[in-house]
C-alpha cells in the first residue's frame, strides 16, 4: 500500500471498499469498539437486545479494555446485550489461552452486564462433541433464526490467522458451507487438538462480520484473502454474509502494506461493495 500520508489518528482510509486502514493496532481496537457500541446501539433500539459473538486474540484484548474503561462503559445498555463466542479452544476458563477467559478478564467483569447474558464454549469438557451439542441448544434459545433455519448475530467479531484460518475454521480441515450443523469440533492437525467453533452457514448468516488484522506479519496473508484467488479457497475467503449481510476488515497500515488500492488481483468488482453480501472483498463463493 503506497504511504500516502492521509491516514490520520481515529480517521480510516478505505483502500479498497469495506477495508478500513488506521495508523496502528490502537486505533483497530479503538474503532473495533466503537462499532460494538454503534451497534449495540442499533440493535437494541430496533429488536431490544444486541447478540454478539467475541473472537479471542490481541486486538480484541485491547478492545475489551476500551470498552470496559470510562469512556465507554457507560455507553452501552449492558443488561440487552448478550455475549457468545466465535470459537474456543479445549482449555479450562482459567487457562491464559482461553478465549473466555480473556474476554472475562478484561472485560465482563469490568462491565455491569449480566451473568446469564454471558454464554462461553465449554470446549474443555472431555467430550468435546457434545459440548458443541449443548452449545447449539444454547444458540437455539436466545438467538433468532434466518430463514435458512441458521442463529443470527448481530455482530460477530473474527481474526485471521497466517495460514487464512479464521475463527477455527483452518486450512485443510473439512470447511463445509452445506451444513446443518451450528457448532463443530475441528480436529486441527497441526496443533494436534479439537476445537470448538461456529460453522460457516453461521458466520455467513449474521447481520455484521467485523475483520480484524494487525501487524505486519499479516500483510502477505491479507492480499492473499482480498486480492488473490486460492484453489482450494482459504477459510477467511469463504466468509460470506448472506441477505445483505455487512462484512468489514478493520485493518492497521502494517498489515495493508501489500494491498493495491486500485482493485488488481480478485478484489470485488467495480462498483460492487465490499463489505456487502455477493460484493465482498476476497473471493466470492
């Protein structure tokens, strides 16, 4: 991406539709949390009550202090927003690499929202697979349902890690669109490990998608999901918001170094929206 100098502190560019830039990765977590609160905000307005799905890594880690502190907390009606998850890993609560458990942390504790609105994976179970059973049932209580029969989030935050995986959907692992299933269990070859994670029918029916990559570690991976086309195609590529679905990547200049901000490689088409379902940035499946 060409320095052009016009990124400036809180205010984005937008390389290509639907990508966000800011300066550093402050300023990801900082407007990561403000779309929480805007959204909380509109979704509690319309229906009552706002349900979101929280990703685990470094940048939610500091947009969960952002939201907890002063400025913020007090923003959000805390008592209609309910919290769920996007994955987990097979770790007690108390573990540092628990997704919940740096969420709870960070933030639920630090914010008056109920214990009952909070709703984690309880992927450390011994067994895993009907754990994920349990964790359908909870989606199938408190979340609506499109008209494909799937739960439908609000917002759902996710990550993207150096191989494209996203949530824990990986490379090489089977990532099925035509599923029934809500929740599944992934065995991750690489890490010799299950998880839990919601499918993909469910990431793709939420209202709002939220992307966030920092650093520039994640620059190379970052073209290749927006600007290249993978065969078979990457997780995070296959990411699709139906029913005008919103989809954003919210994005630290590092890691959009390598992104050509006049479209070349298989970005969306001219004049189509990125961030909106069939003109999304990446692949369209």
């Amino acid at each position: 991406m060409a320095d052009t100098g016009g990124i400036h502190k809180g205010v984005p560019q937008e390389i290509l539709p639907g990508v966000h830039v800011y300066p550093d990765p402050a300023e990801v977590a900082r407007a990561a949390a403000r779309y929480f609160v805007d959204y909380a905000w509109q979704s509690i307005a319309k229906e009552g009550r706002f349900m979101v799905a929280l990703s685990g890594g470094n940048t939610p880690r500091q947009m969960f202090g952002i939201l907890a502190s002063d400025e913020f907390r007090g923003q959000v009606d805390w008592a209609k927003v309910h919290v769920f998850w996007s994955d987990e890993r097979a770790v007690p609560p108390a573990s540092p690499e628990s997704n919940y458990g740096v969420a709870r942390r960070e933030f639920l504790i630090r914010v008056p929202i109920p214990e009952v609105n909070v709703h984690r994976m309880e992927a450390e179970k011994a067994n895993i697979g009907r754990a994920a059973h349990e964790y359908e049932e909870v989606l199938r209580k408190y979340l609506d349902l499109d008209d494909r029969g799937f739960p439908r989030f609000h917002l759902i935050y996710l990550g993207m890690g150096n191989d494209g995986h996203t949530a824990s959907l990986f490379p090489g692992t089977r990532v099925i669109r035509q599923t029934s299933r809500w929740v599944s269990t992934p065995m991750v070859t690489k890490l010799n490990t299950r998880r839990m994670t919601l499918t993909l029918p469910v990431l793709d029916a939420a209202r709002r998608i939220v992307f966030l990559v920092v650093g520039s570690e994640k620059a190379k991976i970052l073209h290749a999901v927006l600007q290249e086309e993978s065969d078979p195609p990457l997780p995070a590529q296959l990411v699709q918001p139906r029913d005008l679905g919103l989809k954003l990547f919210l994005v630290d200049k590092a890691a959009a170094a390598m992104l050509t901000p006049d479209g070349s490689g298989s970005a969306a088409p001219q004049g189509k929206p990125a961030g909106i379902t069939r003109g999304k940035p990446g692949r369209s499946m």
